[in-house]
C-alpha cells in the first residue's frame, strides 16, 4: 500500500513538472484600429537570446498558437514581422498564456516586405529598391487597375495603348515591357516570354502591392529582368461576418458595383467578392468592361499547419479604335471595328509548415489560364493604305500550371537561408487568320520549366549581405503549321540550362543623431533571364521560320546607392545609380528577301543607365509623402537603330505621391511626370511620328465616413484635362472623375 502512495505521489510530481515546463502559448498580432493581422510571422526566443525556439504565421484571426516545452525564467521576446508594418519586438514573462501585440506604422525605412526576400524582412535590410502600396492608400486611390497604381510609383514608366483596358506596358530602369515579373500571391500571371495585361488587371480586395527594382533572376527567374510586381490578397479578419457593397458613376458613361463577403472564426477566415467595371470611354470604339469574381479561404488545420486556398476569375473587353489622334493632329479615322476579349481564371492552393527545428516549409500548387481574341470586322478597302485597317481574327490560349517549394531556416535572428524548388508546365496555342494574306496559321507549345535556388542573408552588426543563385533548365517542344492543313511535326528546343546568380550588400556606414539619423550604402550585382515567347521561337510559315536554337534574352545589372535618415528617420532621402546591359536581345531578321521570309534570332544588344533620386517620409502621424525623379540613358548596340535611344524610355520622368489617413477621412494626390521621349508610329508615313511629347498626370482622390458604416468616395483624374498620347497615335483619356458610396454590414473587428 505505502509502495502505492509513493507512485502515486511520484507520478503526480512528475505531472506537475510537465505542466510547469509546457504551457501553450497564444500571441494575437493586431493592426493599431485593433484588426487582426493574419499572415504575420511571429518569431519566440528566450530573453537575451538570438536563437529562435519557434517561427509561426498568424491565422485569420491573427492569432501566432506555440507549445513550449522548456519555459525559460527569464520569459520570452516575440518578433513580429507583419508586412506593411514596422517590426515589433515584445518582451513577456514566462507565466504568460496569452498576448495581443498591436503594430505601429512604420517610418520611411522600416517597413515589412515580403517581395525583395520572398519572406518578411524590413526594407532596411535588404539591400534592394522596393516601394510599397499600401491597403488604406489603394483605398484613397482607387485605381481601376494595377497600371492606374503602379505609374505613382518611383521607377515605373507606364504606357498605354489608349484609354481604359488597352495595352498596358511598363518601363523600368531602361529595360523593356516584357522585362517584369507579374505575382498575383506568389503566383506568376505573366505570359510565357514576360507580357502581361497590366491594365486589365483589377487591385479590387487587394492588401497591398510592392514593386521590387532590379535585375532579381535569382528568387523569380525568367522575366525579373528589370522589377517583380506582386499584388497581395486582403484575408478576412472580422469575428462577425462583414458585407460590404459599393457602388459608384462618373462621365464617359462609367459605372462601377462591388460587394464582398468577409470574416474570420477562430481557426477559419474567408473573404469572397465580386466587382463589375463599364465604361464607354471618350472618343469612338473607346468602351471597356471587367467582371471579377474571386475568393481567398484561409484553414489553420494545426497549430503549425495552414491551408490557404485563392481563385480569381475576370472576363474584360475592350475597343480598339487603333492609332487615330496624334496629340489632337487627327491623321486618320479610327478603327471602329476592332475589339479585343480576355478570359482570365487563376486557382492555387498553398500550404505552409512551421516545424518545430526553426524551419518554415510553404508548398504551393497553382493554375493559371487565359484565352484572348483580337478581332477586327473592318471591311477589306483600308488594308494596303495607313493605318492599314484590316480585318483579322487572333486567338491565344495560353496556361501556366505549376508546383512551387520554399523552405525558409532561422538558425538566429539575424540569419535566414532561403532554398527552393520550381517546376512549371507552360503550354500555348495560338491562331492568326488574316484573310487577306493567307494562309491561317496555328502554333502548339510545351515548355517544362525547372529551377533550384538558396539564398543566404545575413545581417551582422551595421553589415547586411544577401547571396544567392537559381539553377534553371528548361524543355520546350512545338510547331506551326498551315490551317487548313496536317498538323507539323513537333521540334524540340534546347531551352534554357543556366545558373543565375545575385550578391547585395547594405552597410550603416554612419548611425548619426538626431537631424541626420543614419546613413546606409547599398551595392548589388545580379543577372536576369527572359525566355523567348512561343510565337518567336516557333514562328512559322508563310512568312517566317521557326528557330529552337532562340537563347534567353539576358540581363547584367549593377546598383549602387545611398539612403540618408533624417529627423529620427522620420524621412529618407536616397539616391540610385543602375546599369543594365541587355544582351541576346531577339530580333526578326529577314533570311529570305526574294519570298519575304524571316526568323527570329538573337541578334541585339542594348544598354540602359541612369540615376534615381527619392524623397519619403511622415510628415504628421496621419500624411505620407513620397516624391522621386529619374533619369534614364538608353541606347541601342547593335541593328538598324545602333546609337539611337530605346522606345519609349524618356529620359526624364518623376512621381509625386501624398496620402493623409485620418480616422472620419482620407485623401490622395498622385502625380506621373514623363518627359519627351523616342517613339514611333510603324505606319511608313513621311515624316511621320518618331516622338511622344512629355505631359503630367495628376490625379486626386478621397474618402469621407459620414458613419461608422457609411462612407463616400470620389477620385478624379488628370485633372489638368491634358490632352496627351502615351503611345503616339493613342489618345489618353482627358479630365474624368467618380463618385460613389460605400456601406459596411456587420463585421466586428474586436
């Protein structure tokens, strides 16, 4: 019996020592309205120490749950890395089971990115260029696309063919369109060879946009020649479930509606929405419409597993009116029968693992699929004069469909390795029929991509280094044939097999006072890669050969800058000199001169320098402000154009950005500068259009909550009313503004 006891008393003290030394823990990061933040990463380490005991993301809720085994006396420090906000470091007694920790906004240099490392860091430290567009400033915005929000931005050129929806294209540091890398959450939505439809491409319930400079083929390989834009999705966040509809008109005929149904339930969050986007636009052939659906479901399945499940679908259609207005020099009569359609459905599921060894493991499965026509019903009577209106059908099916792995290791925290695996299977047919210069053609493509990269970085005392390299290789089959006709045999392409690699440093040379709060140089070398897009590679007959031997274009960049703190790094002022030599550019060649025949081949080389200057900072607790300028050397190498500056790269170009936030009211003044720049019209005229004169955009925007769940809203754009072409012959739209309101059901953010 007394034996009995003993056991028993021996088993109840070894059961209290279990409870003494584990405990769960519950940390729940905040936003400082007190909304949940989910998607933050909370490191815990014991006090003192900088050995990490466990990493984990916020759920929907925003809460961090950890199990610790060892309680340590002396407590604990959770770091929060949550992007868009400053970095937080808490300090917590051991006997804690729960903490709420609410995040400050940051200062200039502070803030939480996610694209420079693909895992939160603050911006300070990683050695990059990167702007950020923040949920609350998109909202002050309101642009109608993600080209409306980018061209604010410093370092962005945006140019586009006419008014809303037509071709989109974006310019940075002197590279070219095709020349960025599209994520829509880690999801790449560029077309195989680097197109994408920046201005058919809504930011409605997004979270926020950073847009990463530089050469980054190292992290995102082909494409990232020049920048990577990334669009975040908002996750719900409120206990109560929140619906919320708006809806809002303005001139040129434009009509806007949007609802959206959100919220987050201990270990479940959803947000689902719908918007609907007309307008008829100003001028002839000019309208334009895009329905969105789409719906981001977040499931915390353990306490280190999250499950987070993202669709998005959108039907547009735009006019084409074609080149017609020459900065009001009306030459020709516009195309009144060309119209272009795109049906765009987007699908990943993405799983991330907090391990409990300070590893963090995301697996991500994604499809992306997007059918295009371009058709023009124009009569045959205009094909041989300009502007050559002729009528044609083109179709594009392209798919992106890939599988993705990222594991990220904490060994202390002031390290991070970053190794990952990709594989993607890209797939494309296309038609073109122009029935007055048969045949129709199609063409049929399979690229199967795979890549391999580590990053390491390391921050060590005033010292930041980021290393790293991506191993890609590439097999890719197709053909082109004749319709009607036998299929042709498909050709096999040696694709890329190629090693990419990028070294940064970021030095705080001095740390300084007051008035002058730290001064911190930066240098960074790195090379990008961008695969040849299928209709040049296996460009077929009647009028061209294809070529599998088509190597990837390529890219050599140095960076080099300075940022200046000032006033308790309440501002920033930084200066960037870049250099970028484009190399295997791909060109079409005539090999063939008596039947007209060509190919493309890689045949030119380009260079691109120049200097950026920004000025960013808080001017109060409630107005940012951010203002840049840009100037670009450009010039090609090689071809018929040797010696002469790129297309449509100005050599001056700047941004103004002022966003106040207050609590009843918010206001936006954004501003685009460009400056005169080398263009062309490809009509043969004589002498014909071979500039595009400068112009400023300035835009306006705001909000004004007349309740708590009542807000209206207006924007108004170039409110100078230009009259300007982006693209010559392309006329922007004048003057334009809306109006609307906004209502918010439920939803309880506590």
């Amino acid at each position: 019996m007394r034996c009995a006891v003993i056991r028993f008393s021996f088993l109840c003290w070894l059961a209290a020592v279990s409870v003494a030394w584990a405990a769960d823990l519950h940390i729940k990061v905040v936003d400082p309205q007190g909304a949940a933040v989910s998607g933050a990463r909370v490191a815990l380490c014991r006090r003192g120490e900088a050995v990490p005991l466990a990493v984990r993301d916020t759920s929907g809720d925003g809460e961090a749950r950890f199990q610790i085994d060892n309680l340590s006396a002396e407590g604990f420090t959770a770091e929060v890395l949550a992007p868009g906000f400053a970095i937080s470091r808490t300090d917590l007694p051991a006997s804690s089971s729960s903490l709420t920790i609410s995040l400050t906004l940051p200062s200039a240099s502070e803030t939480v990115v996610v694209t420079a490392t693909r895992s939160p860091v603050p911006e300070q430290e990683t050695a990059s260029s990167i702007s950020v567009l923040s949920g609350p400033e998109l909202e002050a915005m309101h642009p109608v696309s993600i080209a409306d929000a980018l061209r604010f931005l410093p370092g962005a050129v945006v140019n586009n063919s006419g008014q809303r929806g037509g071709l989109g294209s974006l310019f940075v540091e002197g590279g070219d369109s095709r020349y960025n890398k599209a994520l829509l959450d880690g999801v790449p939505i560029n077309d195989p060879g680097g197109t994408f439809l920046l201005s058919t491409i809504p930011v409605v319930e997004s979270d926020r946009i950073e847009f990463l400079r530089g050469a980054q083929g190292t992290l995102y390989g082909s494409d990232a020649m020049t920048s990577v834009v990334q669009m975040f999705s908002r996750n719900g966040t409120t206990e109560v479930p929140e619906l919320r509809l708006a809806a809002d008109g303005g001139n040129f005929g434009t009509a806007h509606g949007f609802a959206s149904l959100s919220g987050a339930r201990s270990r479940f969050d959803y947000d689902l929405f719908a918007d609907q986007f007309n307008t008829n636009g100003q001028g002839p052939n000019a309208d334009y419409s895009n329905a969105l659906q789409g719906g981001n479901i977040g499931v915390e399945l353990t306490a280190r597993v999250l499950l987070r499940l993202r669709g998005r679908h959108s039907n547009s259609r735009t006019g084409v009116p074609g080149e017609w207005d020459f900065n009001n020099d009306r030459e020709f009569s516009p195309d009144l029968f060309q119209f272009a359609r795109a049906n765009n459905l987007l699908g990943s599921a993405e799983l991330t693992i907090s391990s409990p060894r300070r590893w963090q493991h995301r697996v991500t499965g994604y499809d992306y699929n997007t059918r295009r026509l371009n058709q023009d019903n124009s009569s045959t009577e205009g094909c041989f004069t300009p502007p050559y209106i002729c009528p044609y059908v083109s179709t594009a099916h392209l798919n992106r469909a890939g599988f993705t792995y990222q594991g990220d290791y904490a060994p202390r925290s002031w390290a991070q390795t970053t190794v990952g695996y990709e594989f993607e299977d890209e797939t494309g047919h296309l038609y073109v029929n122009a029935p007055v210069f048969p045949p129709a053609t199609y063409t049929a493509a399979l690229r199967l991509n795979h890549s391999l990269y580590v990053q390491q970085r390391v921050t060590w005392k005033r010292l930041t280094a980021v290393a790293g390299v991506r191993y890609v290789r590439e097999d890719a089959s197709g053909a082109s044939w004749d319709v009607p006709g036998p299929s042709a045999p498909s050709a096999n392409a040696p694709g890329i097999n190629k090693a990419v690699p990028r070294v940064a440093l970021s030095l705080l040379a001095l740390k300084g006072g007051n008035a002058f709060s730290g001064t911190r140089l930066r240098f960074s070398f790195a090379q990008g890669i961008k695969e040849a897009r299928f209709e040049e590679e296996y460009a077929g007959p009647p009028y061209s050969t294809p070529n599998t031997s088509l190597r990837p274009e390529q890219n050599r960049a140095f960076e080099a800058g300075i940022d200046q703190g000032l006033f308790g790094n309440k501002f920033t002022v930084s200066g960037l000199y870049f250099n970028n030599l484009f190399h295997d550019l791909i060109g079409y060649v005539i090999v063939d001169p008596d039947n007209f025949i060509g190919q493309y081949q890689n045949v030119d080389r380009a260079m691109a320098q120049g200097a950026e200057a920004r000025f960013s900072g808080r001017i109060s607790s409630h107005l940012d402000l951010t203002a840049s300028y840009a100037y670009i050397s450009s010039q090609n190498l090689t071809g018929n154009d040797m010696g002469k500056a790129l297309l449509r790269r100005p050599k001056h170009s700047g941004t103004l950005l002022a966003t106040y936030l207050g609590k009843r009211w918010g206001a936006n003044l954004s501003g685009s500068f460009v400056g005169r720049r080398r263009d062309d019209d490809f009509l043969s005229l004589d002498p014909g259009f071979k500039h595009a004169a400068g112009y400023a955009l300035v835009n306006v925007g705001g909000w004004y909550a007349i309740t708590s769940r009542l807000t209206a809203y207006a924007n108004a754009e170039n409110i100078a009313n230009q009259h300007y072409n982006e693209v010559v012959g392309y006329p922007a739209l004048t003057g334009n503004f809306r109006a609307g309101l906004r209502i918010r059901i439920a939803g309880d953010k506590k």
